[in-house]
C-alpha cells in the first residue's frame, strides 16, 4: 500500500477533507488528540451525557460521518494520537495511542482556529480559563461546573457558551461583551438566515433566563480573593463568582505550522482562516479534492461559492463586534502577565526597550520561550512592542510542533528506517 | 548623502566577540560603533550553550589560548564586567567503548600539559555522580570550568559606556583610505579609523575569499524541572573527536548536555554543512536523545519543547582567523571560532584591542595568537575588498 496522506483534526474540515482523498483513491491517516471525533464544534458527548448538539448539527455531523464510513478501510481514524511535527526531510511523527516515524504522502492541518485571550490582570489564576474550553467541557461531559460562572470578552461564542451553560440548568452570572453588537441595527441584517436562526435560538434562551448581556463593557481584572473570584467590569461594576471564561475572538492557525518542501502541507478549515463551523465543511471539501487532484495530476476542482458567501458573513459579524483593542492594551497595568509559561510581565517586556529583536524577547526577556513557544502571547507582544519587531521571529516555524515526551519519541516505532534520504 | 558620523573604531558583529572587542576598546576611552545585520547576539553567540571549556579545544595553541582565555574571563567577572554572566561550575566529560575512553586519555594528557586552570578531580566510574546511567562506562570530572551564556555576556559587554549600537543595519561594504575607513550602510556612511570585523558566518560577505563556511548544530532544549540535578555540563567524549577529526569515524553520537539554571536542558548537537537555523529532524532528535537518556535516564521524563540550528562559523583548517588584514593595518578580523567563542572571546577582545592602539600581544600568548593570523590564507589579501 502507498503511504498514506496524514490528516491532522477528525473534526468537520480534517473529515472532510478525508473523505475527499479517500473518494479519489488515497489512503488516509486521520489522527486526533481528543478521545473523540467531533474537533471542536461537533464534539461527541461522553457514553451517556447529555447532548448539546442541535437536530440541525446532529443531521449535519450523521451526514459526514456516513460519507467517512462510505470509503471503508481506505480511511484510518487514530484517536488520542498527537501529531508532533513533520521535519524537513517529510518524517512526521504521531504520540499517543498511535506511536510512529513516517513519511506520509502529504499533510492536511486541520486543528481548529485558535482562541485569543487578550491579557488582563488575573486572568492565569486558577479558576479562569477559555470559553472554548469550557464549551467543549460542556459538550463533552453535558454538565455545567459547580458555581458561579462569568463569560467576558467579545464575540458570539460567548452567546453560544452563556445558552449551553442555561440548557444545562446553571445559567451564567452575566456576559461582558467588550463590543456593541445590538447597537447598529442594520448591520446583521446581511447575516446569512441561518446566523439569525442560531443567534436568536441563544438570545432566546439567555432572555428566558434573564442572563444580562452587558455590551461595551470590559472586563478590566480579576482577584482572588477568600476562595472566590473578584471580577471588575469597565462599568464599575463587580462580580463574584466561582469560574470566569475568557475569549476575545478566534484567529486561524498560523502560528509556527510546520512546513516542508519535501511533501505538501495545506490547512483547511478554521486552521487557514478562522470562518467556522459553515465554512470548515466546504473548506475541507474543497482543499480535500485540490490535494488529491494535485496528488495524482488531475485537474483541480473549481471553487464552491459557499466559501465566498461564508467568508462575507464572517466579515459582517466581525464589524459587528468590531471595538477597539488598541486602547485596552495601553491601559494595562505593568505587573499584568503577558507570557503565562515563563510568567513575564509587561514591565519585563518595557525592560527591553521600544524595539526588542526577536532574539531579545526570547534570550533576554524570555517571553515565548516556554511550553507554547509564543501560541498564546506571540500576537500580544508583537502588538505591545514595536512595529519594526518582526513577529514571525517569536515563534515560527515552531518545531516540534507540540512539546513532545522524550519517552514518546523514543518508543516511536521507525517505519522510515532503510529508507533512503 | 548627509554628513558622516565618525566613530574611533567601528565593530562589525554584535556577537559576543565583536561585544568584547566593543567593551575593551571602550574601556580604553575609544569612541565606538558597534553594527549589526539584525542585533545583538542575533546569530551563534545567542544559540550557544554557554560552556566555557577548555577541555573541548583543539590540543596545542587553541587549548592553551582558551586555557588563558578562561583565567582572564574570571578576571572580568570578578570586577563586575561580566557580573550575571560568567559563573563557575563543574563539568563532567564520559565515555563508552574502546574510541571514547582513548578519546578520555587524550583528555588528560592535554590538560596536564597546559597545566592550566581546568584540573582533573575525579576519573572512574559513574557512581562520582548519582544521577547518572548505564551509557557512562567513564567519566572524568573537571573542575575550573565555567558558564556564560553567549547573550548574557554580549548584553554585559555592550551596556558600557561609549558604545553605540546600530542595529538593524546590514554593512554592504567598506572603502579604506590613507586616513581611515567609510563604511556603508543603506541609507548612510559611516566614518572610523578602524575596522574590526567580527562578523561570524557574514564575514564572507564583505571577504569573500577567506575560506569560511557554515556549520550547523542542531540543538534540543527541555522543558522545566527541578533544577540542579546535574551540576555541570556532560560531555561525551565523541565530542572531543568530532571537533578533531572527520564525525562519520564516531561509533556513538556526540552529545552534550547542559543544564540550565531554569532547570531545563540545552542538549545538542549534529554538525551538518548548511546555515539554515530551521533545519532539524526527528532523527537527529531520536539519535541525540537514545544516548542522552542512557547516559542521564532523569531525561526520559522531561519533553523537548523547542529545537533549532545553531550555525557556527567554521575555517576550513578548523582554526579561528584573527588579526589585522594582511598588509592593512587598519582593517582587523576575528572570526571562524566553530563554537568556540564562548571561551576564547575575553581574550581576543583584549588582544584585539591591543592590535587597534598598535600594541604588541601579551607576551605569553604572544607565539599561539600569531598561528591564527589572516596572513595563512595569502589570497585573502589580494581580493578581499576587491
């Protein structure tokens, strides 16, 4: 058998994609880090928890899943499996439950978008987190955490959470949306219907519950303070709550992607361009079919209109939520974290001067030099510091791709070998 | 073009060399500028693991100048200079099998014959330190030793007074004159009655005939731990004959590991002829660790969280160039150190600045120094700024 192309994400693009490959005769390797297929959207609930999912999303997901079951064997799927890295001699190497060097045909990234957290005092202490990464607790466990819950930041995530956490009896204390979404009317009047449908189902059922939606508002900082969370809004208003969950907006995955002359390596999906769950489908349709007609010389597919339409849609709702960032980022105080890893603050960023080098903010400041190597802080510090500090130095191509256990790479099993470079 | 900024000595490389040469000519009331492509310790002197090591040297005039080298580098950090810098600390060499216990013996013999700082103060098995595994069929513990890493040190060295950084600022080229030298940048020149070039890998951008070439290193870094587990640097002795003879003679890889004060581990490292700082694979990786883990099983629990080339200068008879110009004594070179500038930058900064104000070298490394002269590659001259 042919080496197989290497998809990376069993969510809505990576599957897809998948599909599309097999159908035109390649065998695919898709692998997963989460014990469960679904990626981020269509997270399946745990054997016997209640679902999120919507008849809608579930019809959807089912459809996929049977155009995946359709190709047969010509489709692996390796859950709990982490992709490390793909070098540049076209050795990738997979950890977890499928532990192997090898030399995939091509590689299809399909992680995700990237949650942003903008920095603010407190938000690295315990008890705050994401909003995605609450949601996907939710859809996985289908039960809401035990106490208070905050939703603060901008974007409609937030809606989507604050409406999971009621249908799951625990409605959130409030929701701070930093932008003034209801305030220009006429603008979500060009918003695809479904938008609308989706949108009003959330604000429905946070109405219901009289969660207030509180926009143009910050949330400025969080304390600990006797076991509980202080959470201080830009309206002067404090919450004290159990749990804060923080999002301010999603990015695509373009930090540090590997890449790799010896093979093709595409993103698809929220990976490339952060358009969600609409476009993440077609997206991987779309690029599954250009790589396998580029695979195997063929003719490659035209365009499907739907991505032009979602990506306007997704341009809509950003100007919806647009405020501004800028002006909140120059109010930081100086002890606040930038660099959760290695714990840098932004006085240890101002130490280093109005235009640090790439290799000062790493070697003398130490900022993205920990686990995440700039994931998280890499935007951050390009906006704090100068313009002239190039960004893509912070942190990109970042090898391995994920931190990877000595032990692991060690057992991996090495079908490249004998193999000639 | 505006008016030209005249400057007493202009220093190309903000690498830890050229940050040496900046602090002494400083130190001796100079008026300098240090310039470079893209900013302090930005290419093999940031990448570095910082050991300051003897026993890593060439035998013969590179030993005994790093041996000097290392006696004034304490200098400097005890009155302050290099204060946060440069810290002593043991460091362990071991070997496996027939070629590296050789290679361990060699060790010896060189550092009894310069009788110098670094002495031997353990050779046996592994028990000498707990943490070790059963890849140590040898080791021999030194003491003498230190560590500077390459970026700390530049920033020591560059925060004295009288020296002015420019940066980013790629040089295009130089005009020498009978009063002095123009330095061109892309959007100024600048005037200077000396050069000193300690441009690394560059330097074959402004001499093109001086046979300088990339080597790259690939290095792994950990992630945290405890830190102190290991006190010093662990060498394998491969190490030593890589740096001597051709790699592919070595039965095993040579690593090094070092350890950081934050706990994690730098470990390294390939030799590969190539100056790309992205390029590493897995099977270096796999390789390097294989050993590493036998010889400190401690790392099998870590993660590697980040990997990269470092790239080193190297000279094709594998000995650093340094000295004036042939027949220009106003152009001066220190470069092709392959890693071993970490070591031997204290000296040559001084000597490098002894060379500027027209001073003989220190006596007693007087005869070593001159084996390192530019004047060994006679077609440099004829076409180096040509």
């Amino acid at each position: 058998m042919s080496d197989p192309v290497l998809v990376v994400g069993a969510g809505l693009a990576g599957l897809s994609a998948a599909a599309e490959l097999a159908r035109a005769g390649l065998p695919v390797l898709v692998v997963d880090q989460a014990q469960a297929v679904g990626g981020a959207f269509h997270r399946q609930p745990l054997q016997g928890a209640l679902s999120l999912a919507t008849a809608a999303q579930d019809r959807r997901w089912s459809d996929l899943m049977a155009k995946v079951a359709a190709q047969g064997s010509r489709i692996t799927l390796a859950l709990a499996t982490q992709f490390g890295g793909v070098d540049h001699k076209g050795t990738a190497l997979l950890t977890g439950r499928m532990n192997r060097l090898f030399r995939p045909r091509a590689i299809v990234l399909a992680l995700g978008a990237r949650e942003s957290v903008r920095p603010r005092p407190g938000w690295t202490l315990p008890g705050v987190e994401t909003a995605g990464s609450l949601q996907i607790r939710l859809k996985t466990l289908g039960e809401a955490p035990q106490g208070r819950v905050l939703l603060a930041g901008s974007g409609p995530l937030l809606l989507a959470v604050g409406a999971q956490l009621t249908k799951l009896g625990s409605p959130p204390v409030a929701i701070l949306e930093a932008g003034r979404p209801f305030a220009r009317p006429l603008t979500p009047i060009g918003l695809p219907r479904d938008y609308w449908i989706e949108a009003a189902a959330y604000l429905s059922r946070l109405m219901l519950a009289r969660v207030p939606i509180l926009t143009n508002t910050r949330l400025t900082a969080i304390r600990a303070e006797g076991g509980t969370l202080v959470a201080e809004a830009s309206s002067g208003r404090r919450f004290i709550v159990d749990h804060v969950a923080l999002h301010d907006g999603i990015r695509p995955n373009d930090f540090g992607m590997p890449a790799c002359d010896v093979l093709p390596v595409v993103r698809l999906g929220d990976c490339r361009e952060a358009l969600g769950a609409r476009a993440a489908m077609v997206d991987g349709q779309m690029g599954g079919a250009a790589l396998a007609a580029r695979l195997l010389g063929r003719t490659a597919p035209s365009a499907d209109p739907e991505l032009a339409r979602q990506t306007r849609a997704q341009a809509r709702l950003a100007r919806i939520y647009a405020h501004d960032v800028t002006a909140e980022l120059n109010n930081l105080p100086e002890d606040t974290v930038i660099c959760r890893c290695e714990a840098r603050t932004l006085k240890d960023l101002r130490t280093l001067g109005p235009t640090p080098t790439a290799r000062q903010l790493r070697l003398d400041g130490r900022f993205a030099m920990g686990a995440c190597q700039g994931r998280f802080c890499g935007d951050w510090i390009a906006r704090l510091t100068s313009a002239e500090t190039s960004k893509p130095g912070i942190g990109a191509p970042r090898w391995p791709a994920r931190p990877i256990a000595v032990a692991d790479l060690l057992s991996a099993t090495d079908e490249t070998e004998g193999e000639t470079q | 073009m505006s008016a030209e900024t005249h400057y007493d000595v202009i220093i190309a490389g903000a690498g830890i060399v050229g940050a040496s040469v900046a602090w002494h000519l400083a130190a001796s009331g100079a008026r300098v500028a240090v310039i470079d492509a893209i900013g302090p310790a930005a290419a093999a002197s940031g990448a570095s693991d910082g050991a300051v090591s003897v026993a890593s040297k060439k035998p013969g005039p590179l030993a005994r100048l790093a041996s000097a080298s290392l006696l004034y580098t304490r200098e400097l950090a005890s009155q302050g200079v290099l204060a946060g810098a440069f810290h002593a600390r043991p460091s362990f060499v071991f070997g496996q099998g027939e070629a590296e216990l050789a290679a361990l013996d060699a060790l010896v013999a060189k550092l009894r014959a310069i009788s110098g700082p670094v002495h031997v103060t353990g050779d046996g098995p592994a028990a000498q330190l707990a943490c070790l595994g059963p890849g140590v069929e040898r080791l021999i513990t030194l003491n003498g030793e230190g560590h500077m890493p390459g970026h700390k040190a530049v920033r020591a060295y560059l925060s004295a007074p009288g020296i002015t950084p420019i940066w980013p600022a790629p040089i295009h080229g130089f005009d020498i004159d009978d009063r002095g030298v123009t330095v061109h940048l892309a959007d100024r020149r600048l005037r200077t009655g000396h050069l000193v070039s300690a441009l690394g890998t560059a330097t074959t951008e402004l001499f093109p005939t001086l046979p300088i070439m990339p080597r790259a290193g690939q290095l792994f870094v950990t992630d945290r731990g405890a830190p102190g587990l290991l006190p010093g640097s662990l060498t394998a002795a491969a190490y030593l004959v890589a740096k001597t003879e051709a790699p592919d003679v070595l039965p095993l890889p040579p690593v090094v590991i070092d350890p950081l004060t934050t706990g994690q581990f730098l470990i390294g490292s390939s030799r590969e002829n190539h100056a790309d700082p992205n390029r590493v694979d897995f099977s270096t990786l796999r390789r390097l660790m294989e050993r590493s883990v036998r010889a400190l099983p401690l790392l099998a629990e870590r993660r590697v969280i980040r990997a990269f080339a470092g790239i080193r200068a190297a000279v094709s008879d594998s000995l650093p160039i340094i000295g004036n110009l042939p027949g220009e004594t106003r152009v001066t070179l220190a470069t092709g150190f392959e890693g071993d500038g970490i070591c031997l930058s204290a000296l040559v900064g001084r000597e490098i600045a002894r060379m500027v104000h027209g001073l003989p070298p220190t006596d007693s490394i007087a005869a070593d120094l001159a084996t390192l002269s530019p004047a060994r590659f006679v077609d440099a001259r004829q076409e180096a700024w040509g």
